[in-house]
C-alpha cells in the first residue's frame, strides 16, 4: 500500500528536478546545488597541482556538505523489487528525502562524526569524531518489536543498530591493512607453493589461523578472524571494508542517497532522482585523502596510568588491543580502481603519514607506528554481544581500536555500554577469560585499568588547520 502512494509522488519530484537539470530558470534563479560548480577533479589531484592541504580542504568540504536534492540528495522512486537499497527506498514523508531507519538519515558526515570528547560536560564538538547514540545508524531492519509484542521483554529487531565510531588515524589503519593483506597473500602463494602443508596466517604478531593447499584447492578451513578470501578489512565493526574510499561509496549512497559515478557509472542517474554525477570521482579522492590524514590520537599520563597498563596486559586484554602494530612504510597509497588484492595498483596519490597532520611518529625498521590498541581481526564476543541481522558474523566484531577511548563513549558496536567498565563486563565469547580476569580485581585494581583507558584520548583540535585555510563558510 505504501508504495502504490508513494511512487505517483515521487514521480512529481523527479520531473521536477529533471527540468531544473535542463535548465529551468523559475527553479534554478531559487534553488543550487551546495556542492557548487567549482569541483575538484581527479585530473587535478593527479596533476599535482594541488598541495595536500588543499586536497585536504576540498575533503572537508565534501565530508560537512549538507547536499541538497540539486546536489542528488535523495532516492528516486521506490523500487518494490528491492525496497531496501539506496535508490528504491521508500521515505517517511514521501517526498524522497528522510527515512532515517535505513539510511537516509542524515544530510553531512560531520553530523554522524562530530563529537571529539564526551569526557567532558558540555561535550567538545570537533570535526571527524564519533557521534552519539542519537547518530547511530540502522541498518536494514525489517521489524523492529517497538510495543514487545513477542513479549521478550525488549524490542527485537532483525536488522544492525551501529554507534559511529571517530575517523582519527584512519590513514595508519588503513595502511596497516593493506600491508597485512599484502603479508597474508604472499602466505598464501607459500601455501600453493607447498602442497599438502599448513602454512600460518601470521602478520605483525597477528595470527590469523591457517591454510593449505591440496588437490588442487585451498582449504581455508583453518582460517580466523578475516574473510577467506585473506583481505584485510578494517573499517567498519564487521570488518567489512578494506579503505576508507570503499567505505565512503556506500557510505553516501546509504546516508545521503548521494552516488558516486564510480559505483553507478559516468553520466548515470542511478538512484533515478533526475540528477547524474552527484559524487565526481576527483571528489570521493579528496574525501579519503582528508579522512586518512586527520591527526591521530594520543596519550596523556596521570596517577594509576603505569600500573593500569601492566594490568591491561597481564590479564590478557592485549592478546586482542595489541597497544601498536608497526607499518613497513611511512607513505599511504591512494589508487583508483582499487584493487583490494594489491594495494601497488593504480596508484595516482601518497601520502607520508609522519609528515602530514595524521603525525605518526616513526619506528626504527623505516615504518610508522600505529598505537591503535587493536589486531585488525574480528572476533567472537559471545551471544550477549551478538546482534539479530542473520549473518554468520552476528556475534564477531573487529576489536575496537582503544586508541581515544577516553572521549568515545558510549561504547561497543552499538553504544550498550554507558561506561568503560560496562563495555568491559560485556565481553563475552572469545574474551570471556580476559573479561573474567578483570572482574576478579579489586575495585583499586579495576580503576588502575580504567585510568590507563582513560589516558588514551582523541586528538584536541582536528583539522581545524583546514577550516582557516579554506575559508569555508
Ligand atoms: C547517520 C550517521 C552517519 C553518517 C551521516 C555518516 N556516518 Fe560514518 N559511520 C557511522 C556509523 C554508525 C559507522 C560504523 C559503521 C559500521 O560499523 O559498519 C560509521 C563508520 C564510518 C567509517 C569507518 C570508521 C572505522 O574506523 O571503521 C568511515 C570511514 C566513515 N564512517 C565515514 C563517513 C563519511 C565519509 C560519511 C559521509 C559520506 C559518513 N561517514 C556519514 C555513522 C554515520
Ligand atoms: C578476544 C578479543 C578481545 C579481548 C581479549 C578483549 N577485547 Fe575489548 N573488545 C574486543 C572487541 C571485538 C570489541 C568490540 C565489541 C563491539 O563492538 O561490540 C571490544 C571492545 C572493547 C571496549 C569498547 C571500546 C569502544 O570503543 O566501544 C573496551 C573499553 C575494551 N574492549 C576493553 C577491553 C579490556 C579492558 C580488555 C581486557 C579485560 C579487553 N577489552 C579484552 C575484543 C577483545
């Protein structure tokens, strides 16, 4: 019934904006697009004309635009073939605009990543940071049990509830991963090299099971914590995506119904809302080349601070939050196509991650170090943890990068734990023993490890260099 009401309305609105695309001057003279017609072009990044800073600018612009439906905000008219995926949603007012469950649920990505510290009261807004609970996205639910009438006593849902995490030192992670993938294909090509014999899944410390080759086919039965296919996948609490840029394509066409030409095509109206080239391909570069330089966190010290960070370790929790993985290089690689089996290709962009704002300090084997308190690897937190989508990876999680989380309340995928000690009483599955080794402390030694938590805070002014330098208004 929705949809026979809403597509004779949405009809209306896409003939609308198809004539303003034509150039309708009683629309165009009222309303413009808030991207502008001055746009960043991949020609102009590759052609070195512009410094980093500026490339950085231009991703901010893009990251705090609140996109208007000249712009391509927006689904077209609902698909009932495939009602969930951006460009056939329905919208609550039927005018294409918001949904809110399911995406559609916001206008800026500063909105969602805006919070840089809920330490303190009133919290400090800065730009890249994480959001609270109101910000958390929901993924496809099909059902949400709002009135319990399962009688459950809670209100069951089918779908993902996800807290936004902060985008500070994503340029390390992102690095990180695409070494360790580079690491565990070249184990891989060792294993077809050597039928018949387990060879290990270990990169920077992490181990990620085994695999063998034998008649003819791998066998990745013994693989943990990475998909089969042994890309590293950081981003993302499933560990679904391998960079920020392939984050960034879904995430705009699933909050914002903008689509990049790059996953809908040159001159194509994809989503069917009148408007084509909503995100140029120069655009979503200088968006990731923004994200992968923002400062990364750092550390402030404090009483209980040393000892807490004995006791992190000795009860376990860095078998998961290893305190800093250490990259072979200093530079990040931006390619376009990427090619998430290697990184080398198409590579039209670097970046050195010890010089840019991102400020890794550098290891002595010519890498940077990564103090992001994490493994790259999903784990199983048990069925308390695990959510009610109907994937196989319910209950597996990346383990949260620590790093900041001083500032980042509420925690765990979905924002559950108001407080750090709750987020650790939550563990269960694979860290039962380390979340049972800290329930057995005395309170003194429990807040010796929550001081040492609280010592790891997100950086104090990010990107703030860019606001003066690109007069944004
Ligand atoms: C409605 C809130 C919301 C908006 C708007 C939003 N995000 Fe997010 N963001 C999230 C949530 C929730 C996650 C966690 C998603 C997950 O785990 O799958 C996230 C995760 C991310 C990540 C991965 C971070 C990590 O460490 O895993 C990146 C990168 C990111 N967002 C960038 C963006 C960009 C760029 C935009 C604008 C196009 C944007 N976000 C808009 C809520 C939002
Ligand atoms: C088996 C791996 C593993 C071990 C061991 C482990 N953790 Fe975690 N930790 C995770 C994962 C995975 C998450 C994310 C869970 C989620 O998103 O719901 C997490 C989340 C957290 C969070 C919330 C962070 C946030 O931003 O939401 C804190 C705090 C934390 N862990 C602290 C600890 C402490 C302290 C210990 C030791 C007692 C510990 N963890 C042991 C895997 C582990």
């Amino acid at each position: 019934m929705r949809t026979s009401l809403l597509r004779p309305v949405q009809g209306v609105l896409v003939a609308a904006t198809v004539t303003t695309l034509a150039g309708s001057p009683a629309r165009a003279q009222v309303d413009e697009p808030r991207l502008g017609t001055d746009r960043i072009t991949q020609d102009q990044i590759e052609s070195g004309a512009l410094s980093l800073d500026e490339i950085r600018a231009a991703g901010l612009k893009i990251f705090s635009t609140p996109f208007n439906k000249l712009d391509g905000y927006g689904d077209g008219p609902t698909n009932p073939n495939d009602p969930t995926s951006p460009g056939g949603r329905p919208t609550l007012q039927n005018n294409g605009t918001l949904l809110r469950v399911n995406g559609l649920d916001g206008q800026t990505c500063l909105e969602c990543h805006s919070i840089i510290s809920n330490a303190s009261v009133p919290a400090k807004f800065g730009i890249g940071g994480v959001g609270g609970a109101t910000s958390n996205a929901i993924f496809q639910p099909l059902s949400i049990d709002v009135s319990d009438v399962g009688g459950n006593g809670f209100a069951a849902f089918d779908g993902r509830f996800i807290n936004p995490p902060f985008l500070f030192g994503s340029g390390g992670v992102e690095l990180l991963g695409k070494e360790m993938t580079a690491d565990l294909q070249a184990l891989k090509a060792e294993a077809q090299a050597n039928p018949g014999t387990d060879i290990a899944l270990v990169t920077k410390g992490v181990d990620f099971g085994t695999i063998r080759y034998q008649n003819g086919a791998f066998d990745t039965s013994g693989v943990e914590g990475v998909d089969h296919d042994l890309i590293v996948r950081p981003f993302g609490r499933k560990g679904e995506f391998t960079t920020t840029r392939a984050f960034d394509i879904e995430a705009m066409q699933f909050h914002f119904g903008m689509q990049p030409t790059e996953a809908v095509g040159e001159n194509v109206d994809g989503d069917s809302d009148g408007v084509i080239n909503e995100l140029l391909t120069g655009e979503l570069s200088a968006l990731v080349v923004f994200n992968t330089n923002l400062e990364r966190p750092r550390r402030s010290g404090g009483p209980g601070v040393g000892a807490g960070r004995i006791r992190f370790r000795a009860i376990g929790c860095t078998d998961c939050h290893r305190p800093a993985l250490i990259t072979d290089e200093r530079v990040l690689t931006y390619s376009f196509p990427e090619n998430p089996l290697d990184a080398t290709e198409n590579v039209f962009y670097q970046s050195d991650l010890s010089q840019s704002a991102a400020g890794f300090r550098k290891a002595p084997n010519g890498g940077l170090i990564v103090p992001l308190f994490a493994d790259l690897k999903r784990h199983d937190m048990g069925p308390d943890l695990a959510e009610t989508f109907g994937s196989e990876l319910d209950s597996e999680f990346t383990t949260a990068r620590l790093w900041g989380v001083a500032d980042t309340a509420p925690y765990l995928h979905d924002g559950r734990a108001l407080t750090l000690n709750d987020a650790i009483m939550m563990h269960g599955g694979e860290a039962q023993a380390a979340r049972d080794a800290y329930a057995a402390l005395n309170d003194n030694q429990k807040k010796q490890v929550i001081a040492f938590l609280k010592s790891l805070r997100t950086p104090t002014a990010p990107a703030t260099d860019l606001v003066a330098e690109a007069q944004l208004p």
